[in-house]
C-alpha cells in the first residue's frame, strides 16, 4: 500500500506539468509563425531526451518479427500525442489553463473507466460500479463548477 500511495503522488507531480507543458508551448507558439512549430519543437525536445536515456540504458533493438505481431493501433501512440499538444496550443490560450484541464481530466476519466470496465488496450478488468460513477459524478461537478461558475 505505501508503493502505491508513492506512486500516486509521482503520478500527481507529472500531472502538475500538463498544464506547465500547455503554456510553455502556447507560449513558445506565440514567437513562431505557426502552433504547428510549437508542437514540432515540444516532440523534438522528447526525441533529444528519450535518444539520451536510450544511449544511456542500451535496450536491444527491437525485433522487425515481434513488432509485426504488435496490433496496428498500438502505434498510434504518437499521433494521439500531437493532437493533445497541437489541440492544447490552439485551445488552451482561448479558454484558460483551469477550462483547458479540467474539461480535458472529464474526457480522461470518462475513457479511463470504458478502458478499466472492459479491460481494452492491455487494462485489467475493473468494472465500473456506483463508487466509481459518483467519483465521475465529482469530476463532471468540478468541471461545470470551473467552466460555468
């Protein structure tokens, strides 16, 4: 139980930089002549330190065979990650950090527990049950709260 809880509060200090993230790069566009070359400098800034931590930890390189067997969705990973960092580029500016994340943390939740309830994308099963439904229930409060007063 305290593993967990450790790493609860990581997984709350990485939550802390998405907005941090959002303003950097909206604020990065700002000097750019497109949102788009924001986006590309904020993954080419990823690809410099994930090349580091590659040369740094040496894994092997993957095997053409096994990544054949990898479903085709499972490579959409970094294409999900452009439309969230060009989305927030555009988006955020307009409606403000708290109406940027805290729509975006409803719509996280709301897949998060279709994900769990039927065990997709290598989640275990948890099933969605009336203590989960009242914490979205909080969720969808705290963000009409937050975008509507």
């Amino acid at each position: 139980m305290e593993y967990k809880i450790i790493l609860i509060l990581i997984v709350i200090l990485l939550g802390t930089l998405g907005p941090i993230q959002t303003g950097v790069n909206s604020t990065l566009s700002n000097y750019l002549s497109h949102p788009s070359q924001a986006a590309f400098i904020s993954f080419l800034g990823g690809v410099v330190i994930f090349s580091i931590i590659l040369i740094f930890l040496k894994p092997s390189i993957p095997n053409i065979v096994d990544l054949k067997k990898a479903p085709f969705w499972s490579f959409s990973g970094g294409l999900m990650g452009a439309c969230i960092v060009f989305g927030a580029i555009l988006i955020a500016p307009k409606i403000g950090a708290a109406t940027y994340v805290s729509t975006f943390i409803t719509g996280t939740i709301i897949m998060s527990l279709i994900l769990d309830h039927f065990g997709l994308m290598a989640f275990q099963i948890k099933p969605v049950n009336l203590w989960k439904l009242f914490g979205l229930s909080l969720v969808i409060s705290g963000m009409m709260i937050v975008n509507f007063k």
